[in-house]
C-alpha cells in the first residue's frame, strides 16, 4: 500500500476544477438549476403541512447541489480520487466488483429514498405530483452519470430528433419540477389576494 501523500499527489494530476460543460445548454442548464432551486425554497416556506414544506427544502436543497456540481463536476474528482485510491491499495484491477457494489448500492439507496419520498408524500400527491415525477427523471440522470459505463455515456450523449437524450433527462426533470412550483406558487399567490 502507498502512502496517502501518493493518492493526493495522483489525485492532483488527474483532476483539477475547471468548469465542466462550458456550453451554452450547460449554462441553460445551469440557470434552469438555480432559478428553480430558488422558487422551490421559497414554497418550502410557504403553506402547506410540513411533510409538504420538508419535501419543497430537501429538493430545493438537492437543485442547489446539482447546480453547483454542474458545473465543477465534482463526481469527475470522486472518480479521479477512486482511481488513484484503488491503484495505491493495489485493487485497481478487480475495480468491477468495486464498481458493481457501488452501482447496486446507489440504486438500491436511489429506490429507498424514491419509496420514503412517496411514503411521505401520499397524501400530498395531489399538489406534487409533477415534481415527483421530475426528481424521478433526475435520479435517474444522476444514477446514469454516476455508473459512468462507456455505453451509458453514448446512450445519453446520443441524439432524437436533434435533441440530446441528456437534455431531455435533466431539462426535463428540472422542468416537472418548475412547473408543480410556479402552478403552487400562483395558486397560493391568488389564494392570498383579496377579493
């Protein structure tokens, strides 16, 4: 086994932060995260029952992240760090079983939370039903960038209709989840202004 000061000394030439999709859908992107992750917090302090207003802090606290990340992409630097850990302590070469028991894990945690979340919120379907479905869309976003297999990387790099199929997954879930909060934030606004 090496010394830690290696792993960090080989963690430093593999990763560096840069900004990771200097593009313009990636800034769309990135606006789209932020500008949503704002209007959720703000119906998180809002009415409704508390499972309701924890449900609005935990994705507006989730949309903050994923803004954040989008464009440091930090699970580059978690990747990097792995690597450069898993040839210090000489287990790079059966990194599958690694790989494998993370993918599992990240699913199986991806399907408890999806099932508390709706545990939680059955009685508040109704009114978040839209955003549910678009955090399903970003779970499984983020699950398909974090397995980071080389044929997953071309299905959602690949194009329909001129689209990118990643666009569709996060734009998409990004835009369910806009949509339930602007619908909720101009229903309460209305229900507030006097006759």
């Amino acid at each position: 086994m090496k010394p830690v000061t290696d792993v960090w000394t080989c963690f430093d030439d593999r990763w560096s932060p840069t900004i990771g999709d200097p593009s313009v859908m990636g800034w769309v992107t990135v606006a789209a995260y932020a500008v949503t992750a704002v209007l959720t917090a703000r119906l998180a302090f809002g009415p409704g029952g508390r499972p309701e207003r924890v449900f609005w802090l935990m994705l507006a606290l989730l949309l903050a992240a994923l803004t954040v990340n989008k464009q440091l992409d930090l699970q580059s630097a978690l990747t990097a760090f792995a690597r450069c850990l898993s040839k210090a302590q000489g287990w790079y070469e059966n990194r599958k079983w690694v790989q494998t028991g993370f993918i599992l894990g990240l699913l199986a945690g991806s399907i408890v939370f999806l099932v508390a979340l709706g545990v939680m919120m059955r009685r508040h379907l109704r009114r978040t039903w839209c955003a549910v479905l678009g955090l399903v869309f970003l779970t499984g976003f983020v699950a398909i960038r974090a397995v980071g297999f080389h044929h997953f990387d071309i299905l959602i790099k690949s194009d329909f209709a001129g689209i990118r199929i990643n666009w569709l997954l996060e734009l998409g879930g990004i835009g369910l989840i806009l949509a339930n909060v602007l619908a909720l934030l101009i229903t309460s606004r209305k229900m507030a202004a006097p006759d």
